[in-house]
C-alpha cells in the first residue's frame, strides 16, 4: 500500500497463473494444433487482444515475438514479450512518481534545503486539509443544490397538476 491507497504500485506476478492464461489463448487461435501460433494464426489472436490497440501492426507485433524466427510464436515467446512490457510499463510508472515526487519537493522546499523540513511537511499537511474540506463542501453544496432541484421539481409538477385538475 502506499500513500494509504492500496493496489497501488507493482502488483504480485503470478508466473504459473500467467504462462496458463497465456496457454490457453495460444491454444484457442491454434488452428492447427501444433502449439504455437502461425503468422495467419497470429493475426486472429491479435484481432482479438489488447494488443490491437499498440499502434503497431499484427505483423510488426508478430516480428516482434518472434525471437527465434521460426515463424511461429510460442507460448513461451508471448510469455517473455509481456514480461518486458509489463518491466518497461513499472519502470515508466517509477519514473513518473519520481518525477511527481521531485514537482512536490519543489513546491514545498521553502528553504530549497533539497528536504522538507517538519515546518515544511506541517504546510503540506495544511494544504491537504484545506483541500479536503474544500472538497467536502463542494460536495455538501452539490448534494444541497440537487435536493433543491428536486423540491423546485416536485412544487412545479404539484402547480402544473393543481392547474390541469
């Protein structure tokens, strides 16, 4: 867990559950039964995947996979292939915290200590709470103004019916 919101960050890896799932899918677009994918083959799987959405094409992903060059992809090969998108995927995302947390040091290093201070880290919690009770009456102001809506609603439908009636 981090920063108190869990499921954030590197989530367990189950290998064996993944090499399976990948299995599975080689083995429903393997016509042929030989337990990899053909480049024909391939391009059904990869019509029915996420991994349409690349910006690649199924042959460009094909060549990609491939590692061996037998044309063929297996199980084994997609296996690897998104092993390194998920590592390049967390790298990306570490980088990017690591940015985000160098934005916030900036912000708040007052001093330009390279560290937040306790009176730093006191302003930053501050800041949080003002946020939250902003939101917070946001939030009430929109509840109140929607039960408004509905009461203005329900006193003109009750004006509309005593007219008709």
């Amino acid at each position: 867990m981090i920063g108190g919101i869990s499921g954030f960050g590197p989530q367990p890896f189950d290998v064996g559950a993944i090499q399976q799932r990948i299995g599975n899918k080689v083995q429903q677009f393997d016509t042929d039964e030989n337990g990899a994918l053909s480049a024909v083959e391939f391009e059904e799987f990869f019509a029915n995947s996420m991994m349409r959405h690349s910006g690649k094409s199924a042959e460009e992903v094909f060549g990609q996979i491939d590692t061996d060059a037998n044309g063929e992809v297996s199980s084994e090969e997609l296996f690897q292939n998104l092993s390194q998108m998920r590592e390049t995927m967390q790298a990306q995302m570490k980088s990017h915290h690591q940015d985000r947390m160098q934005e916030i040091l900036k912000a708040f290093d007052l001093d330009e200590s390279g560290s937040l201070s306790k009176g730093e880290r006191a302003a930053i919690d501050e800041y949080l709470d003002r946020i939250q009770e902003e939101r917070s009456t946001v939030v009430d102001d929109i509840a109140q103004t929607g039960s408004d809506l509905l009461d203005t609603g329900a006193n003109i439908v009750e004006t509309v019916l005593d007219i008709v009636l």
